[in-house]
C-alpha cells in the first residue's frame, strides 16, 4: 500500500499546524532570552582562553587571537602546594558532598514524600502543611541560627552533607509526581501480599524516573554551587568545596582575572556533564509537573 505523501500548503509550509506570526514572536522571545543566559557563559570561555590582559577587554576577549591554554595552567600550577591545597582536592570536597547530598537526599525525600502522598496516618495533613511552609523559608533567614547550632562541628565533611539532606522542595515535587499514579495500582500490590516498601520500592519507585531525575538535577546544581554555608562553616582549606575556593582565589593580589575565568569554567563543566546525563528525563519530569499543574 503507497504510502500518503505530504501536501504543501499555502505559505510554504507542509502539511500540519501552521507556524503563525506568534509562534515567530515566541521563537524570537526565547532564542534573546536564551542569548541573554548564554552570554555570560561564552565570556567566561572566551576570557579563560584570551591572553591575561585581555581578560576584562569587553568584547575583545571574543578575538581569538593568542588564545590558549595558559590560563586553565596557571590555575592548576597555583593549586599544587600545601599551602595552596590542590585543585584536585577541592574537585574531591565538592564531588563527595554533592554526591552524598544527591544521593542520600533522593532516598530519604522520596520515602518522606510517599508516606505523605500514598499512606493514611494521623497528623499527614499537618506534616504536609510544615513542608509547605519550609518552602517559603529561604537558607539565608536560618543559616546563622544553624551557624550557632552546629558550631561544634565546624571544619568536618559531614556538617556540609547532614544538614541539606532532607529537603522541602524535594519532598514537594516527589508528592506531586506521586500524588498522580493511580492508587489502583497499590491496591492491586497489595491484594498480591506486598507491603508498603515493596509497593514503593518494585513499583512507586520504577515509575518515577522523571521525578528522580528532576530532583537529581535540582539538588546537583543547588548544592555543587553552595556557597553561604561553607563560608560560615569552613575555615581549613583541605575541606573547601569550588565555590569557597575559587571566592578565595579570586581574592589573591593581584587578581588574575583569566585563571579566575578557567576556573570557574572548571566549576561549571560537571554541571553541564550532569544535565546532558539527565536531560530527557528531567525533561519528562518537569513537562509532566506542568501537564499535571
């Protein structure tokens, strides 16, 4: 049987949804705004790689006259002494920490956020009302009370892990993409003699990829740039995550702007890595939270 072949329209274009004067406005709107954000990113790129002088030119670091390597060099040779730490130490900080926080954070959310969304227990609604209201607590109204609170263990690794665990956005976007799966599907476990963590576990769980991932990379980014908190609670340098460090290398006389620029490359390569990783799914998830809204 031939297979139907596509008409043209009239307007040049083919047969389907005709693109309106809007969509352009649209199309035009998000590639400015999405120039806007990339803007900053190619400067930095194009400075770490511009001899040191022409680091600050303005768009004369987009000349890609003498550009090299030298800066990313110089950066790796200023961090290569006990006195300076090493790149590769900080790399390590902020890798460990962002892993533990990423990791530990998907466990413990999810669960919270399925016994809110999928069981029946005394006092859900209030719980629910409390993680709500975190939401609208920014870190910055609580951080020196938890400064005062955690005073004891300053200078550890786990002082920059265990507090940022539990999280109320996490818990939040877990309960919505969960609140969505039909409940028919736990009855139907449950007939079969499935407890609770074996419904979340063979079946909440597998379901929620979108989620997981969205959660993933939400957390990733927020904790691999966290930057208040290790100001307040880190003072040997062994222990500093890349945003700590690079604030104090920033800070070194005279500055030199285009390391400065190659490291801060350096801190944002692992981020791209992560959301090329999980892009599909974290587009799945958030598509699926806007259907779902």
């Amino acid at each position: 049987m031939p297979r139907p072949t596509s008409t043209t329209r009239p307007g040049g274009t083919r047969s389907g949804r005709r693109v309106r004067p809007g969509d352009w406005a649209r199309y035009g709107l998000l590639l400015v705004t999405g120039a806007l954000f990339l803007a900053p990113v190619a400067y930095m790129v194009a400075a770490s790689l511009a001899p040191a002088q022409r680091a600050l030119a303005g768009f004369a670091v987009f000349d890609p006259r003498g550009w090299g390597l030298h800066n990313y060099t110089g950066v790796f040779a200023s961090l290569s002494s006990p006195s300076t730490g090493h790149l590769w130490q900080f790399f390590a900080v902020s890798f460990t920490v962002t892993t533990c926080v990423v990791g530990l954070g998907l466990v413990v959310n999810s669960m919270a956020a399925f016994a809110l969304s999928r069981l029946g227990w005394r006092g859900r609604g209030a719980v629910l009302l409390g993680v709500l209201m975190l939401l609208i607590v920014p870190f910055e109204a609580v951080a020196v009370p938890m400064f005062y609170l955690y005073n004891d263990a300053r200078n550890t690794l786990w002082i920059q892990i265990v507090p940022f665990i539990g999280n109320a956005l996490s818990i939040f976007l877990f309960y919505s993409f969960f609140s969505g799966i039909p409940r028919s599907i736990d009855e139907a476990a449950r007939m079969d003699g499935a407890g609770p963590l074996r419904v979340f576990w063979q079946i909440i769980a597998p379901m929620s990829k979108p989620a997981y991932a969205s959660v993933a990379v939400l957390t990733f980014l927020t904790q691999w740039g966290s930057f208040l908190w290790p100001v307040l609670m880190i003072s040997e340098p062994q222990l500093r995550p890349l945003p700590l460090q690079i604030s104090v290398f920033a800070g070194q006389l005279p500055p030199a702007w285009g390391q400065v620029m190659a490291f801060g490359v350096l801190l944002v390569i692992p981020v791209i890595v992560v959301f090329l990783v999980f892009q599909r799914w974290f587009i799945e998830g958030v598509a699926s939270s806007a259907v779902k809204g």
